[in-house]
C-alpha cells in the first residue's frame, strides 16, 4: 500500500492518531477490502498535502499551508480492492 502525506506528525506528544489509523486498516483488511492507495491532496491542484490546510493540530500548529480564511479544498483520494474490483474514490476534507 503506498500512502501519500504524513500519518504522524513530528511534534505531536503521542502515536494515537497511526494506532487509530492502523486499526480502522485492520478492519477494512479483516472485511476483504485491500487499500491500494491512500493521498490527501489539494483539491484545485492535485498536490499532495501533508495536513488539511486550516486545520490545526493537537500542539495547536496551523495545518497544511498558512490557516487562511479561505474555505479548505483538501480530499482524500483512495484505491480500494474488493475481491477482483478497483475502487477509485475521493471524498471532501475539512
């Protein structure tokens, strides 16, 4: 599986946020769906980001680019499996 951005942040105190993400995997895996490909992206541009801009962490750092007023344009983008079907997806993030 490749993942696109950042599943822990350097400056957060704690792992919570991939042991959550491992375990919500697991149980997609356990249900038959393989994850190809996950990437949270700039919704204009493609871009990969490595946080929803706007957004701030548990330190309180301002996500993705500076937090601007302006509304967040950040989707996630996945490739699933599910038995011999491709699922493609993208799903708005704010």
């Amino acid at each position: 599986m490749v993942i696109a951005g950042d599943l822990y942040d350097g400056s957060w105190k704690d792992f919570n946020t991939g042991i959550h993400f491992a375990g919500q995997m697991g149980r997609l895996h356990a249900a038959g769906m393989g994850t190809d490909y996950l990437a949270l992206v700039d919704g204009a541009t493609l871009e990969p980001l490595a946080a929803v801009p706007g957004v701030r962490s548990p330190t309180g750092e301002a996500g993705g680019r500076e937090a601007a007023a302006q509304p967040a344009t950040a989707r996630l983008l996945a490739a699933m499996r599910l038995g011999s079907v491709r699922l493609l997806d993208n799903w708005p993030v704010a």
